[in-house]
C-alpha cells in the first residue's frame, strides 16, 4: 500500500488499478462502480455533466476529505473531467434511478467486477485518506 503521509497538501491519489480495470470503469461501467462505492462507504452519488445536461461519468465524493473518487482514485472534485470529452464541465448530485436511466441497469458481472475493483483498488484508499485526514485535523487542534 502506498504512503498516504501527504494527502493534506496533494489533490490527487492515484488507486494503481490496472489499465485493463482502470478502462473498463472510465468506458461504460462508472456507474457500477458509483453506485458499489456509494453503497459501502456512503460517499455521495455525484456526476460529470456537458453543457447539454449530458450525463458522461459517475463518481462519488468524500465531504469529509473533498475528495472525488473514480476507479483513478481519489482528486479534487474539478479534475475529475480530465481525460474525459466534456470541455465545459458541470458536476452536480444524481440519485440511482437517474444513473439507471442513463447507463441501465448493470448485471451480475458488471457488479461482481465493480465489487472486486472497489475492494481491491478504491475503498483502501477512501479508508486510509480519511485515516489521515483524521490524524491532520487532530494534530492541527489547540493544545490545552
């Protein structure tokens, strides 16, 4: 596992998944993967919308830490279009049925792939950046 110790002053940790795994959830299963994570952190439902209204990508983000998380990992919620077409980004709050709604409904694959993902490669470091981010806030409160 890689060393978290400074998460306060980055915007950006990477989850090392494979390209391979890294594709499948950035071409088509984002929305598996948003849902998996949303489901077993309770992190926030959040989307990447053009300026159609055009929904292109499903992620959560941490309220506590600030950070987006993708399949990429975790970065600040305004980076979370790189890579992406959308050139005039909007992210705002999505609910389950509007992610089915725009990508259907995942399978049994899809979800055991998206499990297997998030335990492996995400949900560690969710885990480890809110660690740390807890260490930050302690070690940063008054002394009595």
């Amino acid at each position: 596992m890689k060393d978290l110790a400074h998460i306060g002053a980055r915007e950006e940790i990477a989850s090392f998944a494979p390209g391979h795994i890294e594709r499948r959830f950035l071409r088509g299963q984002c929305h598996v993967l948003a849902l998996l994570l949303n489901r077993q952190s309770g992190l926030r439902l959040q989307g990447l919308f053009d300026e159609y209204g055009e929904l292109h990508h499903a992620f959560v983000t941490d309220d506590e830490t600030g950070l987006a998380w993708d399949i990429r990992g975790g970065r600040a919620p305004a980076r979370i279009h790189e890579g992406s077409s959308v050139t005039q980004p909007r992210i705002a709050a999505i609910g389950e049925v509007q992610l089915v709604e725009a990508f259907g409904r995942p399978d049994r694959n899809e979800v055991q792939a998206a499990r297997h993902a998030a335990e492996r490669y995400i949900l560690p470091a969710i885990l480890l950046s809110k660690l740390e981010n807890d260490r930050e806030e302690i070690s940063l409160a008054p002394s009595p």
